[in-house]
C-alpha cells in the first residue's frame, strides 16, 4: 500500500511517502512558508519513491487541532490532490501522531494554542495500539489533567511555552519532558495505513480541519 501523508499543523512542515511501512520523509521548519514548501516537499517523496499521484492508495494529512491557518492547507492540499486523482482521504488527529513520534509509552501532549491556552491529549501504548486517555481539548495549562499513574512523558511546544506552570500542575506523574516533539507525515501515514486498508477513506469532499476551539485571537478588552 503506498500512502502520501503531509502534517502542517505546526512551525514544521512535514510529507512522507510510506510504502508498505517503509517511509521516505522530508521535514523542515517551515515558520510561515508551509504553502510555498509542502508541493515541493511532496514531489520530493514522490520522486525518490519512483511513483506518482496515480499509483497511491490513498492520502493522509494532519487534521488538527494546531494552527487554523496550517490546518487550512493541509487539508486544502489533501482535497486538491483528491479531486485531481480520484483517491480516498483520511485525516489523522495531530496530537496522536504527536504522542507516536515522542518514543514513549505514556504521553500528555501539550501544543501552545496561543491565547494562554493549549492543545491538550493524553495517550497510552497498549499492546502496539494507542489508546486515547483524555480526548483532545483546548484549555489553560493550568487546567491540563493529570491521567492516572505514573511515568508520563510530556511533549510538545506547549511544555516549551508553559513549562513551569505544566510542571507544576502535572506533579510528580510527569517523569520526563519533550518539548521539541511535533505531529509528523510519517506517524500521520501510519494511522492512515489501516483506515485505507479497511476502505474507511472518505472522499474528498468530506476533508476538514479539526480546530477543537473555535476562536483564534483575543478581543481588546480580553488582551
């Protein structure tokens, strides 16, 4: 199965082209330029992979929640792509994928949503399967939950921006801390693997953006 998958969802920008669980990948940090870099990127997979559009079985991308306007984009990118080749999309939730890229079994993903706030979701590696501890959620860092048990590890820009005050909510259940992980084409392609392989991939039509709060800046009286 050869699966195309982007994630645009934060300062990085990321495509990954993954053939039967192999992945070729590119990844940069992007700041602003995700809608200049994210064609590039996928004719890069695409090219040293030795395929085109035509011999996928489908596309992936980020859904969120992360920056609305990277959120736009990817799922832009995925429609247009979609249309164009008739193929099946699939959107994979962001902090998950976040979770798979930080190595650990027991993840509170915290990405800074601005605005004092965060993107917030707990996961747990059971038995090869990730399990959703605490459903994706925008709140103050104060606020973030603190799951059952002990040995979680903290990741994300959101512990880089509010460290201390997550730390400090968090306790001693928190026993490690990755702040530079972020959401990656190549763990959004393999949550996409089995949602393609069980024909669950929606039309393009059907691609939308998981923002999880509606509301991207602060009022005057609010600042």
């Amino acid at each position: 199965m050869n699966i195309l998958a982007f994630d645009t969802s934060t300062d990085y920008c990321s495509a990954a082209l993954w053939r039967d669980g192999a992945c070729v990948e590119r990844a940069v940090a992007a700041g602003q330029s995700h809608s200049s870099l994210l064609m590039q990127m996928v004719d890069e997979v695409l090219s040293e992979s030795a395929l085109t559009l035509h011999d996928l079985d489908g596309l992936a991308y980020g859904e969120g929640p992360g920056s609305f306007t990277g959120l736009r984009i990817a799922c832009a990118v995925a429609q247009g792509l979609a249309f164009s080749t008739d193929l099946p999309v699939a959107g994979i939730g962001t902090l998950q994928a976040m979770a798979a890229a930080s190595e650990a079994s027991r993840v509170i993903c915290c990405l800074d949503a601005r605005m004092q706030e965060v993107y917030h979701a707990a996961y747990e590696l059971q038995d090869g399967q990730w399990r959703e501890i605490s459903a994706p959620r925008v709140c103050a860092p104060a606020a973030v939950p603190l799951p059952e048990g002990a040995g979680w590890t903290g990741c994300g820009s959101g512990f880089a921006v509010y460290g201390d005050v997550l730390k400090q909510q968090l306790g001693p259940g928190l026993a490690a801390l990755r702040p530079a992980v972020y959401p990656h084409a190549r763990d959004i392609a393999r949550f996409a693997a089995p949602v393609f392989a069980a024909g669950r991939g929606l039309p393009a039509e059907q691609a939308a953006p998981v923002y999880v709060r509606d509301k991207v800046a602060l009022k005057t009286a609010e600042r």
